[in-house]
C-alpha cells in the first residue's frame, strides 16, 4: 500500500497552535538500556550528494527523514562522538527542520531534501522540528553515542508523553484486527474469558503491564441479538498477582453475585440475558475499578435487535480509551488516572496509539460502512468524527437517526460519554483517506487519529 501524507495537514492544523519548546537534554535515559548491536543503526555510509560538508564527513553520515508529524528514524545510534554529515529528507507536505540542541539547523520544503553537518558530543544530542507545534506534536528524536538500536520506522511518528523515555527496544506493537465479529449462532452461548497479567506495547517504544480478558486490549468483541442467553465462564489463572472481576453493563444482575471479585487461581459463571439492544460496555469491575479499567480491562457487547440489522459493505468495531503511563514494563499510572482533571498520556483506539494510522482501514469507495463505537473511557469524553464523511445513520444509546429520514438529516460526530456507545453508519464519496479522530483535537496527537482508505486512497487517480 502506498503511504499517504497528505492526510497530516488536518492534525498539523489542528495541532499548530500548541507551543514549541526545544528540548535541550544531551540524550535520553532508557528504563531498559538499549541491547549491544554489532553496528550502528539508521547511519549511511555513503557521502550525502551535493556540495561537500564544511565539516567534513570522515565519521560518516546521519540519514533523517521527517514526514507529517514526526521523524524517521526518531532514534538515531552512531559509533562514536564526533562530526557528521546529515542528509535531511522531508517526505511531508508542509516545511519541516531538523534542529539540534546544538542549535544546529538543517530545513526542507515538502518533498525536497538538504543537507549539513552536525557534531555529536559523548552524551549525544537531541533533536526537534522547530515549526511551531511541530515538537508538541511529535517530531522530536535523539542522537546516542554507542551500541544501540533505533526505533523501528513505524511512520507513526512519537507522541507527546511527559515523564516517561520512550524505550527504544520495546517489542513492536500487535495490530488489533478492527473487523467486527460476525453474529454468534443460536440462542444460548458459552464463552470462556480468561483474565492475564501481561507485557503489551500501547505505543510505538512504550510497553506497560497490562491486565486483559483473553489476551488482548480491549478484551474480545461479543456480538449477541436481544433474547440471546450468555453464559460467560470467567477463569482467573493461578500465576496472577490480583483478584478480578467482571461487569456485563448489557446484564441485569446483582452487583454482589456474578460481579464479585474472584482470586487467582478461581472462576465463576457470569450468566445473564441480553434484553436490550446497543453497544455496551463490560469490564473489571474489581477495587480500584479506576485501575482495572486504565489498565486495560475491558471490552465490547454488541446487541442486536431480535430482527437483525440491515447488510452493509463492512462492519467495524471501535473501542477508545485512555492510558496514563506507568514506568517501562509496569502498569498503568494510578496516581495520575486518578486525577481530578484527567490528563492521559494516549487516547487510544483499540488498545495501540495510532495503529489505523500506520495500517489504515480498506473500505471501497461508495460502499456503506458501519462502525460500532464504544468509549471505555475511563473518565474522558469522546467525539467520534470521520474526516470527509457525514453519519447517514446513528443509533446512540438507544436513540436512533436513520438514513433517507425526512428533512434528510445527518450527524458530524457522535458524542459519548465513558460507558456510552453507538451504531454509526457512512460512505466516501471519493477515493482517498478518511481520518478517524476524536474531535477533541488536544487528544489527537496522542493517539486517537487512525484512517479509513478508501479504494487507492489517491483522489487524483
């Protein structure tokens, strides 16, 4: 698939009013120190075209491209200290620069290149895009001296966390498969969730303790009709640390039955019956519920009317959230989740900071699509908006706009409040790529921007 920038513009100007402030640290302290690699990493060999560096290249060159909003590599290794040459490539639509702590400055206009030279002391050198808004945004990376790895060129691009380093050997990131799942069959249903305490990366370089259903965050997608009869065979395995629980909000149950805290190494069954319709919301219920939530125990029960929904082209399922970041390798940050004005490091969709941007969703021009739409919060607000396109359809909480309504009506977003949900429903008019956002732009550069590529994703094709 041909990677697509064009798309940026819309987060450079929602972004652009946030305020520059360079970074003036000579490198980044790792929570895990990088692992010895047998030669440095994102570092050419070659001699940059053009006319030769005033500086010299004798200790080799750096090859940094920037494209709308971030840097690739953002995580650059060189053998040694000394001076370099640079070769600065701008793969964006908009001008972008390198500049180092060192004041060293090195731009470009979208799609051209340029080169400089740049001197790396022993402590290394950290380095910014200087265009208003665009450090807030993400374009800021490192120059370390030694063995090392750089990140991995994910297109990305970092996002703006406080006061955790990125780790540059975290494990990639799994891509949550974003189709929604087909309706179960027949009338009674037995699933086993089974409760983990385990390693996932949220974010590119950022890998936290979490605590899943079955292995994944958010937990498994179940898709029932009104009248259906769930049995859910909760299993809480010996290794874990921590008593779960779980809360079906499409159930009616006491709190104190099927809703109690189980230890590890125990179970119980969760029966209950799906009465009423919609997109609801199930997890952990277990004190500090607060916790369990941020640290991804959650998920997604679809309802369908007795009587079904109406075919479409493609069904997808959408499920943001907030994490507030604990240390490498460690759970999500209490202390800062349980703050009274909320401020997370990421806003997720589907558990991964950015993934739909890096691996957009393929729909075919014109088609009709339908998104079921869960906010799991835990305590931030959601406008779910798609760039380009008007919602025919909605059904939020049981509220329902329909398509060929009279006065033909339409929605821009949806708003949903932490546990809410919706049915939404759409179609592009034209080839190209559909940005997914909150419209809550402060959040978008921290992860809640993903893309819906329709046909080639090119509108001059």
């Amino acid at each position: 698939m041909t990677r697509l920038v064009g798309f940026a513009a819309l987060v450079a100007f929602t972004l652009g009013a946030t305020a520059c402030t360079s970074s003036a640290s000579a490198g980044p302290a790792w929570t895990y120190p990088p692992a010895a690699a047998s030669s440095p990493v994102a570092v050419a060999s070659v001699t940059p075209s053009g006319e030769p560096s005033p500086h010299g290249s004798a200790n080799g060159t750096i090859q940094i491209e920037a494209f709308d909003l971030g840097f690739t590599p953002a995580q650059v290794t060189v053998e040694k200290a000394g001076t370099y040459a640079v070769t600065f490539t701008n793969s964006g639509t908009v001008l972008h620069d390198v500049t180092f702590a060192d004041g060293t400055k090195i731009e470009a206009q979208g799609g051209q290149s340029a080169e400089g030279a740049v001197t790396i002391p022993e402590g290394g050198l950290t380095f910014i895009c200087s265009v208003p808004g665009h450090e807030a945004s993400g374009m800021k990376g490192a120059v370390t001296v030694g063995a090392g790895t750089a990140g991995s060129d994910d297109h990305g691009g970092p996002v703006p966390v406080g006061d955790v380093a990125a780790d540059p050997n975290a494990p990639a990131y799994e891509l949550h498969d974003a189709k929604a799942p087909a309706l179960m069959s027949g009338d009674t249903h037995d699933i086993d969730l089974v409760i983990t305490e385990q390693q996932m990366t949220v974010a590119p370089g950022f890998a936290q303790k979490v605590w899943t259903f079955n292995g994944t965050v958010p937990g498994p997608v179940i898709r029932v009709k009104v009248g259906d009869t769930i049995r859910v065979h909760l299993k809480n395995p010996a290794e874990n640390q921590l008593p779960h629980s779980i809360d079906f909000h499409a159930s009616q149950v006491a709190w104190n039955d099927e809703m109690r805290s189980i230890n590890p190494g125990e179970g119980l069954v969760y029966e209950w019956r799906a009465d009423y319709a919609g997109v609801w919301m199930y997890h952990c219920g277990t004190a500090p519920a607060l916790h369990h939530i941020a640290n991804g125990m959650y998920g997604m029960v679809i309802v369908e009317p007795r009587e079904g929904l109406p075919s479409v082209a493609k069904e997808f399922a959408i499920v943001q959230s907030e994490w507030y970041l604990g240390a490498q390798g460690k759970e999500a940050d209490l202390e800062k989740a349980m703050a009274a004005a909320p401020a997370p490091d990421l806003i997720l969709f589907n558990g991964v900071a950015n993934q739909y941007k890096d691996h957009p969703l393929e729909v075919a021009t014109g088609e009709q699509i339908r998104v079921f739409v869960l906010n799991a919060g835990p305590s931030i607000d959601s406008s779910f908006h798609v760039v380009g396109t008007i919602f025919d359809t909605v059904i939020k909480e049981g509220v329902t706009l329909t398509r060929g309504n009279a006065g033909n009506w339409g929605a821009q977003a949806v708003d949903l409040a932490p546990a809410q949900g919706a049915i939404i429903e759409f179609s592009t008019a034209e080839d190209g790529l559909y940005p997914m956002v909150t419209h809550a732009f402060n959040f978008v550069g921290r992860g809640a921007l993903g893309l819906f590529q329709a046909g080639d994703g090119d509108p001059a094709n």
